[in-house]
C-alpha cells in the first residue's frame, strides 16, 4: 500500500475514492422556467431515519451546479443494473428527450427506476469543491431489481456473497 498526501497528489485521491465501489443515481428537479432537468450523481447517502433524511453533493464545476444548489425540491433516483446508457445520457446533457413521470408538485421522475426519494431541500452546506444538500424525503418507491453499481471509473452489478440474499429481479 502507497501512502500519499491528498492535497500534494489529486490524482492519487481521486483513484483511492475510486476503489469505494457506490451505486449510481440521477438527480431530477425543475428548472426555474419548469422545465424537467437531471444530473447524474454518485454522492447519495442516507442521513436520518427520523426524520426520514438523504443527502447528495452536487459538484460547485458543474454546468448545473446553480441548478441543484437553489432547488427547492429535488428526487434521487437509484437506477437498476440496465440503466447505464441512462446515466451516461444526464452526464452530457440535462433532458436527454425521455419521457418523464411527474411526482408531488408536478417534481420530474424517470420511469422504472430502483428507487426513488422526493425530497424538500432542508439544509446546504458548503464543503470543498462540492455543496452538501440535505432533504427531507416526502415519498418514496422501491421496485425489485439489480442496482447499477460505479467502481475505478467502470459501471457494474451487485453480486451477493455466498449466503447473502441479493434483491429478487
């Protein structure tokens, strides 16, 4: 094992961050004309059951960064094993043409996603070259399914270990 300093050597950070294997999400709110907009996202996690609370970092260099850190209401959505060609679409572009569900308010939802939380934004947070962006969820779905999983820059699947019990799909 190397050892390295993060702030003399970016590079070797952002390869050590890699190795933490995460699922793939889309992040969806609309913009201030209404139009539906996306980012594809990997800095989800949960933050508190009660409330019911999530959290996602959008990045401050992004195109759409404004976007997301003024949304007042956002969903997460946790695409499924197939849906790779559906993120690298919102990496590029904001509407890549889908057709869209609409949630509470009329908030933006993709279709057949593994889960999905509808969030109020409830707090930002600056942190770094990121803004921390805690919601509180509002509702929630959960299909069955296969995650799409993100490691060392390649997309992937869940594989349960022996006595695991991976979701039915």
């Amino acid at each position: 094992m190397t050892r390295f300093d993060p702030a003399t050597d970016p590079r070797a950070f952002r390869g050590a961050l890699g190795a933490f294997a995460t699922g793939v999400c889309i992040v969806t709110t609309r913009s201030p004309e209404g139009a539906p907009v996306g980012i594809t996202a990997n800095s989800f996690a949960s933050v508190s059951l009660d409330p019911p609370l999530v959290l996602w970092s959008p990045a401050r260099a992004s195109s759409r960064f404004e976007l997301f850190a003024a949304a007042p209401r956002f969903a997460i959505h946790v695409l499924r094993h197939d849906q790779h060609p559906l993120s690298t679409a919102f990496t590029r572009d904001a509407d890549p043409g889908i057709d869209w569900d609409e949630g509470i308010d009329g908030l933006p939802l993709l279709p057949e996603a593994l889960a999905v939380f509808e969030a109020v934004a409830e707090a930002r947070h600056p942190a770094g070259d990121h803004d921390i962006v805690v919601g509180r969820v509002i509702a929630a779905r959960l299909e069955r399914g296969q995650p799409l999983v993100f490691q060392h820059g390649a997309y992937g699947t869940f594989a349960a270990l022996e006595g695991g019990s991976p979701p039915e799909g």
